[in-house]
C-alpha cells in the first residue's frame, strides 16, 4: 500500500566503503552501496513523507457513499496478488500448476504439531456461558491467561495484570481501533518506512487517519551501524517535517521484530524512541506480532513490557498476536495490553465489533496455558523448523549474487533484486513483480512497503520445503531470463542496465 507525497523534504547524505555492508549479505561479501559516490549535482535523499492515501481517488460507483467508495478502492488497489493467488492457489496433487505464495507472511510450518494440540480432548468443550454474549474485553479467564502469558515470554518485571488486557479478533482491528480512539481523522502517526502496508489501510479505513513515513536507508551512514536503522535524528526530522505541513502527529508506530526487515531493536533504541515520544507527549503503539518468531539464539529480543520502568506509561500501547507466532492467522485472535484505562474501555467498546466466539477464547485459554508444550514441543521444533527454511532461500540468494538483509527473526528475507530492473523505477519493479506472478510464484514488492528505494522484495520462507523449493526454482527462472535479457539487449551509453544502487545513482 503507498501512500501520496503531500511535501517532501531531502538532506544530504554520503556513501561509505565496505562498512555500510554491514547486515547486507551477497554471493562475494560486497554491497551495492560501496560502488557508488555522489556527483554534486545529484538530489539529496528524502527523509519522510505525509502519506493521504486517498488524495488521487475519486468516486466510481453510484450506490455506495464517498466511505465505501475509498473502502472499495482500498481493495481494488492493494489486494490484486492476493486475490490472482486464491484464484489458482498451488495445490500438490489438485492444483501442481498453481501459485506458490511466498508473499504472505504467514508460518505454514507446524500444522502438524498445531493440528495434534488442538485435536486433544481438553479443547473440546462446550458449555452455555460460552454461547452466549461475553464481556467485550475478552472472558475473564482468557484476559487472565494472556496477562500470565506475556508477563512470562515478555519477560516483564512485574506481573502484568488482566484488567489492562483487551482481546479482539486480530492486529487489524487493533491498528483500526487504535488509530480511532487516539487520533482525529487528519491526523497522523509516524512510521519507519519500509513498514507493512496494510497498516495504511488499517488506520485509514475507520479513523481517517495518517502516516508519516520516516524514510529509512539500506545505506550504511554518520553514527548508524546497519542497514535500513531507524535513529532518533530521523524521527525528529519527520515529526519536525509533517508539523511544519499543519499535520498533527499523535504518536510513533514500532514493529518489533519489524516486518518486512527482520530487525530486532536492542534494548537501547527502544529506551531512545520512548524517550523521544515523551519528549513531544507522543502515543507509542508497539507491534510485537512475531515476538516469539526470533529463531537465531544469538539474537535477542527485548519486549517493551520488558522494561523496568516505561517513560510515559500511559501513552505506551502493546499489541501481540497468535497469528505469526502459532501460525493460526484463520483464528484471528489479538491482544492489547495498555496501562490507560480510558484507551481500554475505548478499545473495548470497539470490540463489540471486532470480538471472538466463546469457543475459540477457551481454545486460546488452554493454548496459553499449556506452557510445557510451548516450551518443550512448540517453540523448539517451530524455531528449528524456521532456521532451516531461512538456511534455504539465504542460499539461494547467495548463489544468485543476490543482497539481502539476514536478521533471525520473522518469516522473511528483504532482498535487493535492483539489479535485475532495466532502470531503477517502481515502473520496473513493478513489472518484475507482474513477471513472477506469471510464472506462478507471488512475492511481495518494496513498494507496497513504501521502500524508497526499486527493487527490494520480501520473500516469506516459512513454508514446507517442497513448496519453497518449488517457490524459489520458479523466482530463479524468472530471474535468469531477466538477466539473459540483458546480456542480449544491444548496449546504451546513457542507461546501463542495472538497479538501484542505495540512494546514490553514478
């Protein structure tokens, strides 16, 4: 999902040697950034945008109002390789021919082990409390649950408490909720982009509000010490930036480990952009989505809960979810656990709307507290499981001479197919992208990420191997006809066939 460029504001930058590679892995140990330098006439880098998703659209149906018509284009817009995927979904023995999807991000890993839990007997219950309408908020005995879960895997330092849980159907409906409770319609929320793009969606549809991109670079400068980080000085610059356009920002949205970078924040930058947001009494939504999705044990993750004590607590808002961790994102199941009683009550007057059956809450209850089989079955295998599959398309990559970042964490790799773009435009990715739907195989383009930057990807890599081997034999296909292409096209003075190369163009 992109959003539209009200104004945009650009600061000098500089490329570095072999140290902004850091983080980005190739076939040879390079990076696309140490071959570029700055000419001095070339145009600084943009450093945020104001995003109005819906500037350019206009009214095309005469039955529904200028609200459903944006909802309507929403979906007309974002949703086309998701809905070409369901139409001719891969099957192995019904459908061999069909899509493979490694666009979205969801875990298909550990059905089996998922499948054999929730077949048990204890899951199984029905009784007349649970047919009938519950406490918004969640049940009792389901709030309870998660507190205990979370204090445990969140690692907080005290237990969490239950009447500061809120339980609805899914992140989705928490951005949504989130974003109306908090924001007037107009206003805005800062966000390091690449981020997922359905967030746009998310915040817009029902509270009308909007996104300040806090662009992020794959070059390495100044103090930074990774690609694509997000620094203070950033979220400074954008919220300086969007004010300076009339637009009121309400607060900062973190994914953590974030989607589609993999990144994981150190316990330090999460003290830093806390502290920024009490600076400007700023609201701080924390996705923690894929926090028990970190699978490299040299990586460690750091909860926001996890904190001894929160700058501005009541501005601090965590939302998980078992749709990536559990791999059940049919379930729709979602957590918000908050220390504002008013944002609760608001959000849970939502949840009318947004609320789970009585039966999947029980379900949940007991998942939740069958911690040994977490522990000892789950995560192990589930975390195991991952390395491999991220083991494979990391190879792939590599062999491919293919820059991506490799973070540990997540269901995907971001990669850096630039090179195989004529020019470095969104045009061009476009039509790589519209090239591997083609030949079957769905990924994700950095576009709908808001990446500044054509030709990044994100493959997702949690699924069963046969599928991934198939996935990537068709991106390669793909991808060696692009380059035969290449070698075949007749040379040109004035554009050489290659992607983008950072920021920096020669």
């Amino acid at each position: 999902m992109s959003t539209l460029c009200q104004k945009e504001t650009r600061t000098p930058a500089t490329c570095l040697g072999s140290g902004s590679a850091q983080g980005l892995h190739t076939s040879n140990g390079d990076d696309v950034e140490r071959e570029c330098s700055r000419k001095p006439d070339q145009k600084p880098l943009k450093r945020y945008r104001v995003g109005d998703p819906t500037a350019m659209f206009s009214p095309n149906s005469p039955h529904l109002s200028s609200r459903g018509s944006i909802i309507k284009w929403f979906w007309d817009s974002a949703e086309e390789g998701y809905r070409t995927y369901h139409m001719d979904e891969y099957d192995e023995d019904k459908n061999p021919n069909g899509i493979i999807n490694l666009g979205t991000s969801e875990n298909k890993l550990c059905f089996d082990l998922l499948t054999r839990r929730l077949s048990q007997s204890d899951m199984l219950r029905v009784e007349p409390s649970l047919l009938q309408y519950p406490d918004w908020r969640g049940r009792p005995f389901l709030r309870e649950e998660v507190a205990r879960f979370l204090s445990f895997y969140c690692k907080s330092p005290a237990p969490l408490k239950p009447e500061n849980v809120v339980v609805l159907n899914g992140c989705a409906s928490l951005f949504s909720a989130l974003a109306t409770v908090l924001c007037e319609a107009g206003e805005a929320f800062l966000i390091p982009a690449p981020y997922y793009g359905s967030i746009t969606q998310h915040v817009c549809l029902y509270g009308g509000v909007r996104l300040v991109c806090v662009y992020l670079d794959s070059e390495v400068t100044g103090l930074e010490t990774r690609p694509f980080q997000l620094t203070v000085e950033k979220l400074e610059m954008a919220l300086q930036g969007a004010n300076s356009e009339g637009v009121k920002v309400k607060g900062l949205i973190l994914i953590n480990p974030h989607n589609p970078l993999g990144d994981v924040y150190s316990l330090g930058e999460l003290q830093e952009y806390l502290d920024f947001a009490k600076r400007h009494e700023l609201h701080v939504i924390v996705d923690e989505i894929y926090l028990l999705s970190v699978f490299e044990k040299s990586v460690e993750f750091h909860s926001v809960l996890s904190l001894e004590r929160l700058p501005d607590s009541q501005r601090t808002h965590v939302m998980w979810a078992a749709s990536k961790d559990f791999g059940m994102s049919g379930i729709r199941f979602g957590t918000l656990y908050t220390e504002n009683r008013d944002v609760a009550t608001a959000v849970a007057s939502l949840c009318r709307y947004h609320s789970l059956s009585g039966l999947v809450q029980y379900q949940m209850a007991q998942l939740f507290r069958d911690r040994d089989w977490i522990n000892q079955v789950y995560l192990p295998e589930n975390h195991a499981r991952l390395k491999a599959a991220h083991t494979y398309v990391s190879e792939e990559l590599r062999a491919l001479g293919i820059p991506f970042l490799s973070r540990g964490a997540g269901f995907f790799i971001w990669a850096n197919l630039g090179k195989y773009l004529p020019e470095a435009t969104f045009e061009q990715e476009m039509l790589l992208w519209r090239r591997f739907l083609d030949n079957k195989v769905l990924l994700s383009f950095g576009k709908a990420f808001e990446c500044k930057e054509p030709g990044w990807f994100r493959l997702v890599f949690s699924d069963r191997m046969h599928r991934l081997r198939l996935g990537m034999q068709r991106v390669r296909q793909v991808l060696e006809g692009e380059s035969q292409v290449a070698a075949d096209a007749p040379s040109c003075q004035t554009q050489e066939p290659r992607g983008p190369r950072s920021h920096c163009e020669d």
